[in-house]
C-alpha cells in the first residue's frame, strides 16, 4: 500500500521506521508514564488511609483489651461463686449428718440413769431366786440392744490403760500387780454415741507402790 506523504500518520511511521524504533514504543513509553503516576497516587492515598486508621484501630486494640480483662474477671468471679456454693453444700451435708447422728443425745442421756439403775439392781440380787434376776437382766440387755442400734456403745475399760479422753478418774490407788494408770475399777460405765463421747467412765486408776 502507499504512503500518503502529505498524511501525518504515514509521516511518523516513516520517521519511526528511519529511526529504527518499533511503531508501538511511544504508546508504550506514554502508559508507563502513566502507571508510574497512577502507582504514586496510591501510595499517597494508602499513606493518607494508615494515618487515618491508627487511631481507630488503636481505640479498639485498648477495648478489646478491656473487654478480654472483664471476661477474665468475670471466669475468676463465676469459678469463685461455685467454690463457695460447694463449699457451702459440703458444709450443709456434714451438719444434716451431724444433727442425723447425734439428734439423740439428749435422749440417751435421759436413758443412760435408767441402764445404771438395772445394772445396780441386779448386782444387788444375789439371794433373790434366779427367776427375777433373769427378768432384770433379760430387761438390761433389752435396753442395751436398743442403744446400740442407735450408735450407743458401752465403755467398761476394766484392765485397760487409763484414756483422759473416755475416763475420768476419780481416785489413784498403789497397787504393785498392775502397770501405772492401769484402771483398776470401774465405778460408773461410760458411753458413746456414734462414736462422740456422751458419758466418761468413772474409774479407779492403779499408781506405783511407795
């Protein structure tokens, strides 16, 4: 095809071509231009966008924190109260027990006069036909059980070593026969209720001769 020489355009390909430069170069000189310029208005804007968030993004780092530190207090505060309320449970249990136990305290010791009066009673019966004394003695054992199903035991530590928490010891004797604190008699039997003594035993405790 020829070239017009009067038209512009046929006059900058052929100067393009007696230069030696491809027909698109400046086109693609132009655009870069343009990139490069439109790449730096970002940077600007991106610049101006960072300053513009940093105080927002730091007001909310700082309420985020707060709220991470209530809810902490908050799990300390929630665990707190379920120790409490199990402690509280806990406490609740052993003092139900405790008044299931020993709720007949009172009771056994209204008793325990009455267990001492058939006891006396029938060590007194010696010459009595033995037709009473059965009836006496089949009467305490009666009471006995009784007790003892409610958590009652006798102590009659006769033998035994002297225990200042079960006896009380109403005298020393010397005697050369037994070991030192030795209880020798018992004058009163003791009892406990479900293990808690009720009623120390009355005893005779043995001492060194001289």
């Amino acid at each position: 095809m020829a070239r017009d020489p009067q038209n512009p355009v046929d006059e900058e390909l052929e100067r393009a071509e007696r230069d030696g430069e491809p027909q698109h170069q400046s086109t693609n000189d132009a655009l870069d231009g343009d990139l490069e310029q439109f790449a730096e208005s970002l940077e600007h804007e991106a610049d101006d966008t960072e300053g513009l968030a940093n105080p927002e993004a730091e007001v909310l780092a700082a309420r985020v924190e707060e709220l991470e530190q209530a809810l902490a207090e908050a799990k300390d505060q929630s665990m707190r109260a379920a120790a409490d309320a199990q402690n509280a449970r806990r406490r609740a249990e052993q003092d139900a027990d405790k008044a299931k136990k020993f709720a007949l305290e009172k009771f056994v010791k209204e008793l325990l006069p009455v267990v001492d009066s058939l006891e006396k009673g029938l060590e007194s019966m010696q010459d009595v036909d033995d037709t009473h004394r059965e009836g006496v003695s089949m009467t305490l054992k009666m009471q006995l059980d009784v007790l003892s199903k409610f958590g009652v035991e006798q102590l009659e530590p006769q033998g035994e070593p002297f225990d200042p928490q079960f006896h009380e010891a109403m005298t020393m004797v010397p005697n050369p026969e037994l070991d030192p604190n030795t209880v020798m008699d018992v004058m009163q039997k003791g009892y406990t209720l479900n293990g808690r003594l009720i009623r120390p035993a009355m005893v005779v405790v043995s001492k060194a001769a001289g």
